[in-house]
C-alpha cells in the first residue's frame, strides 16, 4: 500500500496552502520530518478508531477541544495542564451525569496550521501575508514574520512531541487518577458557582470511589484515561512527511496525531487533502458547513470511507445556531438512508464569530448552547445517536467569548483576549457547556 508523491498530491489542486519563497528549505525540511520517529503509534489510532466506532453506535460520546490555534509559545507546562485539566472536567461531568462513556481527544499537539478567509492582511493601509499559524508564519505583522518558513514544521514536530510527552506524562502518571477530582478543581471553587456545582459531583465520585475500594474494587481505569490527539490536517508537506507505513499491517498512517480532519474550506472531494486522508487508516473528520448537500456528504463517505467502516469517518457539523435546525435533518436523514456508519459531532463554534464592535473575533456563549441543543433535537427527532462535541476552549481565565455565567460583556473582551485566531470558551464556560450538555445527553 503506497501513497501519491507531494508532488502529485498539489498537482490535484490544493487549497490553503503556504507560498513558500525557496523550494530548497522545503525539501529541506521535509526530509528531515521524515526521519523522525513517530509522534503516536499506528496501534493506539486503531484503538481510538474502535471507540470512536461505538460512538457511532450510539454507545458512546466523543469530547474533542482545545484551541483554535496552539502557539510555539503556549507550550508551556501550566498551559497543557491547564487544557487537560479542563477537558477531564468535562468528560467527568458528562460521564457522570449522563453515564455514557467520553472518548477524550485533544485539538493538541499538531493543531499549529489555519485555514484564511484571506490569503492577505491590511493594516493602516499596509498589506502583508495573513497569519497561517505557527506551522506557517509569525503572528508578529511585520514583513519578515509573515513570510512563510518551512523550518516551522519541524518547529511543530519537536512542540508536538513537548505537548504529547507532558500529556502522556499525566494521563498515565497519576494526574488523572479518579481520587484526583477534586484537586482538578482547586483555585477554582470559591470563585464560580459552577465551580461549586463540580464539586458536588466530584463529591458524590468520591464518595463511590470509596465504597467500590472497600469492597475490594480498584481497576486500572480509576488510575489512568485514555486520552487521544487531534488537529486539522491542513500543511500538505506535514501530513506527508508524518505518513509511514505502519510495521504491523503494512497500511499508511498519519502518525502526527492519532485523529486527523479535514476543514471546510479543504474538502473538495477531487482535491488533494480528500485524497491524502483517503489513503492513511486513521479515523478521520470532515468538517460540514451549511452548504453542504447530503450529495456531497455521501461522495465524501464513498472517497474516505469506502469500505463503510464504523469509526472511520466522524461527520463534524458546524452549521450555525440560526441554519442547524433546517439544514442539518437532511444531511443525517440521508447518509443514514445509505446505511453509512459515521459518528456525528457537533462544532457549535464555527458558525457562530462574529465581529463585536471593539473589532475582536467573538462567539456568544448562548448561541454556543442553542447550536448543540438544535443538534441533540435533530438527532432525537430522527432517532440518530448526537455523537459529540468539538470545541475550541482553553483551561484559563480568557475573555474571548461574550455571555456564559460570568456574564462577560463586548467590552470585557480587551482584559484577556489570547487567541491568535478564534475565540475560545474559558474554563468557566466549557465546564457550564458541559453541565448543559450532561443534561441534553442524559433525555437522549
Ligand atoms: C477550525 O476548526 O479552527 C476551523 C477553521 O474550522 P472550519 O474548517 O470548520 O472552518
Ligand atoms: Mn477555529
């Protein structure tokens, strides 16, 4: 089993691409990527495959988030901690209160590379290359920092290799025992009712977590979770360069994440991120905009799926609070007509920026809800499984998102606006999602 050259693949047509000025530190740097041993092993993607297949079944819920776009400077310990610690919040609170399973996967370690509206940015009548992402350029809107360097994918392999090895670190090491729970809300408590309101479910955890030790009851999932990595599969000369042939079964993988997608503005059924993804054997997501056909749905599952193995292809919706309840009973009326195994994830983000007055990129936390509530009534009026969430969030204390309980306002989103890119729910509103969201599963 072999895959096409770059060189056939941008030949196909690839949109969103970097312009790179010399040809040479390409090749440069690809070669040396694709002498680095592997960021995840092939085994452990068949592993997320096959619980991402019982998400399909409807036996299990996929929690997917992190942020819009990872920095080189945000690897940072507190950073990764804090991201995991809010993600394990949340997969606590939805286990809990819904007793379903959470497949946890992060939008970490890789997730360094972002599609444009536009390929150039204006300020005060200068005009340079938009920002691409730290896989691509600086942030910095200066002419030297925009221009697109190669050397950053190796960048993004060795901060890749950081983030995963600290996760690794504490998925494994202790952090996330169980008897942690508590201590995953420290510093947080006193602050926020919702604080107070995970505590009380980390009390009742507790409490069975002690009864179950009394009784002589003490497995391993109690002391570790599985916890997966993820990233849009945008940087062609990346994603190439991390694919190898997998010693086991002699299949291509994509061994820079354990789940790779592709976005919506890189879908295009005969272009070349579609024909990629169609040869590695990781699971795989497809973001679906609100101009998707159900015909464009099924062409997608037929390139990317073929064999209609479940846990393969995870359908990500990201319609819009205004457009989910029209547009999105066709799309699952039909792929399911077809008898197609695909797990269906909600991303109530993307279609819900806008531009508050101050000019900062924003999402209201009440049409975050209203997306993923239009999402659990489509799937219930039709008797389909809502599969999971995909969110952009972050473990500290950021104003990027207006609303939520803290109530933020348009004009507190100066006091700490981070995001390099889209705004993201802070620690308060993704544990508040999750609460909501607990609820909506639990009458699922
Ligand atoms: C993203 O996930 O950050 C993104 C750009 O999403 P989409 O492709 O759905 O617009
Ligand atoms: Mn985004």
């Amino acid at each position: 089993m072999s895959i096409p050259d770059l060189a056939t693949l941008h030949a196909l047509g690839a949109a969103q691409q970097p312009t790179y000025p010399d040809s040479e530190a390409v090749d440069a740097a690809v070669s040396k990527l694709r002498t680095l041993p592997p960021l995840v092993f092939a085994g452990e993607c068949d592993e997320l495959k096959d619980k991402i297949a019982a998400v399909s079944r409807g036996e299990a819920f996929l929690l997917q988030g992190g942020d819009c776009a990872e920095t080189f400077a945000g690897v940072t310990a507190d950073n990764v901690r804090n991201k995991l610690r809010v993600l394990l919040q949340m997969a606590v609170v939805l286990t809990y209160a819904a007793s379903v399973p959470v497949v946890k996967v992060g939008r970490l370690a890789g997730q360094y590379a972002k599609p444009r509206s536009s390929d150039m940015e204006t300020r005060d009548g200068v005009t340079l290359p938009a920002y691409r992402g730290d896989a691509v350029n600086g942030f910095d809107f200066t002419p030297e920092s925009r221009v697109p360097d190669p050397q950053r994918l190796v960048d993004v392999y060795n901060s890749s290799a950081a983030t995963l090895n600290l996760i690794r670190a504490f998925v494994t090491g202790g952090y996330a025992d169980l008897r942690q729970v508590h201590t995953w809300n420290t510093d947080f408590v006193k602050e926020s009712p919702v604080g107070q309101r995970y505590e009380a479910v980390a009390s009742e955890i507790e409490r069975a977590l002690t009864f179950m030790q009394a009784i002589g009851a003490d497995p391993v999932e109690f002391h570790r979770v599985d916890f997966h990595s993820s990233h849009e599969a945008l940087v062609l000369e990346y994603e190439h360069a991390m694919t190898r042939i997998d010693s086991r079964t002699q299949m291509p993988y994509d061994v820079s994440g354990h789940m790779v997608w592709i976005g919506e503005r890189t879908r295009q059924l005969d272009q070349a991120h579609v024909e990629l993804l169609s040869h590695i054997r990781n699971p795989i997501g497809v973001k679906l905009g609100p101009t998707t056909t159900p015909d464009d749905a099924l062409a997608l599952a037929a390139r990317l799926n073929p064999l209609n193995e479940a846990g393969r292809l995870t359908f990500i919706t990201r319609f819009g609070a205004g457009r989910i309840r029209d547009g999105l009973p066709d799309l699952v009326e039909k792929v399911t007509a077809e008898g197609l195994q695909v797990a269906w994830v909600c991303d109530p983000m993307h279609g819900n920026t806008f531009e508050a007055s101050s000019g900062y990129k924003t999402r209201r936390f009440d049409d975050v809800i209203d997306e993923v509530q239009g999402f659990f009534d489509v799937h219930r009026s039709l008797g389909t499984w809502p599969g999971g969430l995909h969110v952009e969030l972050t473990g500290d204390d950021v104003t990027e998102c207006v609303g939520g309980g803290e109530d933020l306002l348009e004009v507190d989103l100066g006091n700490r606006y981070e995001s390099v890119c889209d705004p993201r729910l802070n620690r308060v509103q993704s544990l508040e999602l999750a609460f909501l969201v607990a609820e909506m599963l639990r009458k699922a």
